[in-house]
C-alpha cells in the first residue's frame, strides 16, 4: 500500500532524531529512530499517514425524480392557536392581536432542505512508550504492518469518535533516557544531598526565645533538616519509566473518524430568515447513502441541484486526499412555510409559521412593549 509517512530508511540519523515526539518539560519519550532497527516499510516513522487513491465511481441516483411538492397552507384555526401560543410565551406581548385579528391571506412556500454528510477516518502515529515491566513482545523478524493496513473496526456511522491502537511489530525496549536507565532523577530541592537549610532558623542553627538565644530545636543546631520532597533520599523515582529504568516503546496509532455536513436551505426570498430552519424538523422526500455519492441533478427545484452539485465536489476536494471517506449520505427535506397576512385596527401585518413544530416568527407584532396589559 502506498502510504506517505515523514520517516524513511534513507533518513540520516542526525535528521531522523528530530522527527520522534519529545516531551520538551521530561525528556524523550521515545528512542533516536536509528536505534530502531527492525520496523520497515509503513510502519518506520511517525506522522500523518494518507489513505490510498480511490477506485470506486458514483453513478447518479434515480430516486431524486419527486413531483414537485404542493405544501398546503395551514388553515386559519392552527395559524390563530400557533400565534397565540407564541404570544403567550411573551411577557411584553399583547393578546389582542391574536384574539382579534382577522385573516386576509394564508400562502404556502415550498421550502427545501438540502444536507451532505461525509463520514471519514483518518490515521496518524508518533511514538509512545510505557515502563517495562516484563511485557512479551512480538515475534522478531514479523513483517510490520502499515497503519492503512491494520483492520479497526469502525463504530456507527456519521458518529465522531477516536480510537488509539498499538502498532503490532513496533515495539521494543530501550534503557530511559531522562534518568539514564537508573530508575531515579536527582531531588532538585536538596540537590541530591537530602538536607536543606532549615526553616525555623534560617540555616544559622540558632533560635530567639524570650529574648535569649537558643539552639534551634528543629535542626538541633545544624542548620539544615531533612528534605520533605525526598524524605532525606536525595532522588525521587523518574517519572517518566516509574523507577523500571527501561521503557516499552512502541508506535501508536491514533484512529479518528468525523462526520462533516453541509446544509443548504433553499431562499425563497420572502422576508424570512432561512437561518431559522436549521432547527426545525420537515418531512423526508430523498435519501441517498454509499461510499461516495452522485449530486443530485433531476430534482424539481434547480437549487437543489445546484448545492447538490457544489456540496459533493467541495466535500471531495477537502477529505478524500486526506482523509478516507467511508460513507456519504445526502437528503432533501421538505420543511413546511405559511406566510400569514392578517389585519388589526385597519393595518396589515404579516407573521411565518414553519416547522413540523409550527413555531412562529414575527418580527413586527403590532402589540409589543414593556408596560402591554393583556
């Protein structure tokens, strides 16, 4: 499988070191890459690793070929009940409007709701390590896997997720590098030598009381006590190999799947704000799910087809060099739109009920302040 990755058996050493992750506050956290003498092909270095070419072709989909949809407008009770529900959750809205109105018009808008979504992995690897405490590893002499060769199982579709998994082959011991295979780090608030300078007394050994001076009671005149980070030892076990003095290091391989959508609503241009229908729900016309899709080109409404078309080729050019699209899944949805058109003390006034739900915008009310009694 031809997989790029930033290490290579041609690499010189002095370069190859610079490329293996270092924690910069304890040290290494992995060998030199040059020690590492028996991983070959995909699996030598750490870094982004790109999934192969495609092969698969999208054919276009015979299902997008709907009738064009005639939403009917809501009747005028389910527009007044809707209203006055809204109204009500208003503390600064009057009633009357919506007890006293009277309907002049009721039009329905066809109304759509186009989504992509693409469902991709991607793969990365950099070094890791754990203390070694015995573990068994592989066989010498494997063949080591490349990272797009290793099988993870994927969990549900279009759901984010991340998963970090061992490289098989890849591990090997090697002595600590921040403590030098000792198993212990030097104390740094006693220096190594266990004692530091006494708190009572300052270091002199001598202590004030009751206008005498006195041998210091802590330090029993010394001047120093024991160290407390070290308990008196002058070294502390190394963090980094859990005073084991050898680590297991190993590439680890860090699995990440994520659903990307592209959502584009139809504008009808009619005073309402589109952005509105992002959270409502509408009634399902299209479905169309595989690896890779084909946009849209038949549906009744050319704006439809045209985001189809914009969606599907922006969602190529982003992920499927850099990541590997496992599946693809594009809808249309109907999301039903009233404009209602009514009159109150002989002026006109419009509001919008949409959704499945039936939620209201009504941005010019006509009853609405701070002091409104209903």
């Amino acid at each position: 499988m031809d997989t790029r990755h930033l290490l290579s058996d041609q690499d010189e050493p002095d370069k190859v070191q610079e490329n293996f992750i270092v924690n910069k506050e304890v040290g290494p956290t992995a060998p030199p890459a040059y020690e590492v003498t028996h991983l070959t092909g995909n699996n030598a270095g750490a870094g982004k690793v790109l999934p192969t070419s495609y092969t698969d072709n999208p054919v276009p989909s015979t299902g997008a070929h709907a009738p064009h949809w005639e939403i009917p407008s809501i009747s005028e009770e389910l527009a007044r009940e809707a209203l006055a529900e809204y109204v009500a959750s208003r503390c600064c809205y009057s009633r009357k409007p919506a007890k006293e109105m009277v309907f002049s018009d009721l039009h329905a808008l066809n109304t759509y709701r186009y989504c992509l979504d693409t469902f991709t992995e991607s793969r990365t690897t950099e070094w890791a390590s754990e203390p070694y405490c015995g573990q068994v590893l592989e066989a010498p002499g494997a063949v080591a896997l490349g990272p797009w060769d290793l099988p993870v199982p994927i969990p549900a579709m279009f759901q984010d997720g991340q998963k970090d998994v061992r490289m098989p082959h890849s591990s090997s011991v090697k002595g600590c590098n921040q403590c030098m295979t000792l198993g212990k780090s030097p104390c740094n608030k006693c220096i190594t030598s266990g004692r530091v300078q006494c708190g009572r007394c300052h270091g002199s050994g001598r202590d004030q009381q009751g206008g005498s001076e006195h041998r210091c009671s802590d330090c029993r005149g010394s001047g120093l006590v024991k160290c407390r980070v070290c308990s008196g030892v002058g070294s502390l076990q190394c963090p980094i190999c859990q005073g084991k003095g050898q680590l297991l290091c190993f590439l680890k391989l860090t699995v990440k799947w994520k659903n990307h959508s592209s959502v584009h609503v139809v504008d009808k241009r009619s005073g309402f704000p589109v952005e509105m229908l992002q959270e409502v729900a509408g009634e399902m016309l299209f479905t169309d799910m595989n690896q890779r899709v084909y946009p849209v080109e038949s549906f009744p409404d050319g704006a439809v087809n045209t985001a189809s078309k914009r969606a599907v080729q922006e969602h190529h050019s982003q992920f499927s060099t850099t990541c590997r699209i496992l599946q693809q899944r594009q809808t249309i949805e109907l999301i039903p739109v009233t404009r209602v058109h009514f009159t109150w003390r002989e002026k006109t006034h419009i509001y919008f009920v949409y959704g499945a739900e039936h939620k209201v915008y009504a941005k010019d009310y006509p009853a609405k302040c701070c002091c409104v009694i209903a």
